[in-house]
C-alpha cells in the first residue's frame, strides 16, 4: 500500500460547484498534515495544515480522521482560480528526523 | 520578504556528466529539503538539510549528495547522470526543522539529460 494515496483525478466541475478530494494515509505515526496546491509547471504551495478538530479558510475546509487515517479537502463555491493540482501531505516521524511524503494528487479542472 | 530561490532555472546535460543546483532559502530558514519530480510522478524526498548537517536522505543512489552552507543555502550535486535523471528538481525551506513544519517551495530547476 503506498504511504499517501490520492485519487487522480481529473475532477471537471462547473464554477461554483462544491468539490470534495479525499487522501488516505498508511503510516498511523504520521503527526501532521497539509494540503498543498500545485498549478502547471510550477512549484507547490502550502494551501493549509490540517487540524484535528478539522479547520476553515474562506472556501477551503479541510478535515481529519485519525482513527481511519483519512483527511479530505473541501472546496464550495469552485471558482475558475483554483483549477490545478492539490496534494496531500503527511510527516511523520522516522528514524530520529522527520519526513513529508506527498501524495500524487489530484487534478481540478473548474469549467466556466 | 524574498522567497526560496533557485538556479539555474533549466539545465542541460548530457548523460554521464554531473549537474550542480543551488538553493537559497527564506531568510530566517534553517531547514532545507530538496524533492525530485519526475513527468507523471510524485514529489519524491531526497535530501534534509538542517543546520549544516544532512538529516535524512531520500531512496535515493549515493551519486545523489549535496550539503548546506554557514548561510543556509545550499548544492544538490548529481554525478553520473542518467537519462532518468531527467525531471524538476524542487528546494524548500522550513522553520521548524521537520518538526511539523510547512515548507516553502522554491520555483524549481528543470534538468534535462540527453
């Protein structure tokens, strides 16, 4: 089972639509979590850290599940802004150092 | 506030060669990371860099080394290059030395092998 897996995708959804990705997580020693966005050729960019008690930003809600070892990313209102590449991202602690390790992610495509 | 930087932007090498990137982080920054991604692939971890010293190291071959200057910044070195060598190679900086902390990217070096 690979550490972090994420649907690929592509999700092609209507502006304004709500849109949900999911991500699971096989390393229960995993401590913190992230979603990060990635546009095309560029670098990624941290979108939010994923809490416990699940946090919001704006449209952005992102959840986590501990006991399932699931954490999901949701989007309301889809603006034509936020089509790209959205990545899970779990470190977890290792060896004495700590480690990311990204999901593949998954593709959004906002359609006007 | 200046963001990560790197240089070159895009590299052309022929296989066999070596290639040496470079990376500055954000001012402030004691950790950086570099990750290789591949066309169709994940990011995939390679190298921590924290206080001058290599923390964790990616599965990665031994021709992929690097290290961390007094100032932070820092060289990703790859010897022998392969064909599959191939992809962007991303830097990153943190705060927290790995402890949690989020990571900042910088714009990446494109390297090509023929």
């Amino acid at each position: 089972r690979k550490e972090v897996e994420q649907d690929p995708g592509p999700f092609n959804v209507p502006e304004g639509a709500t849109v949900a990705f999911n991500c699971t997580y096989s390393n229960s020693a995993s401590q913190s979590f992230f979603w990060y966005r990635q546009d095309c050729r560029k670098e990624p960019k941290l979108l939010m850290s994923v809490y416990s008690s699940g946090n919001e930003d704006g449209r952005f809600t992102a959840q986590l599940n501990r006991a399932s070892q699931y954490i999901s990313l949701l989007i309301r209102d889809s603006k034509l802004s936020d089509s790209a590449t959205y990545l899970c991202v779990v470190n977890r602690k290792g060896a004495g150092s700590y480690q990311l390790t990204f999901g593949k992610g998954t593709k959004l495509s906002v359609i006007p | 506030e200046a963001g990560v930087t790197q240089s070159p932007t895009h590299l052309i090498k022929t296989r066999g060669q070596q290639a040496t990137l470079r990376c500055s982080p954000i001012s402030g920054h004691t950790s950086v990371y570099w990750y290789q991604q591949a066309l169709g692939l994940g990011l995939q971890f390679l190298l921590w860099y924290d206080e001058g010293e290599e923390r964790n190291r990616g599965n990665f071959p031994p021709r992929f080394s690097g290290r961390q200057f007094p100032n932070y910044s820092s060289e990703l070195n790859v010897n022998a290059l392969e064909l599959e060598d191939s992809a962007l190679y991303l830097c990153a900086s943190s705060l927290a030395g790995g402890q949690g902390g989020e990571q900042y990217f910088g714009p990446g070096t494109r390297l090509t092998v023929t």
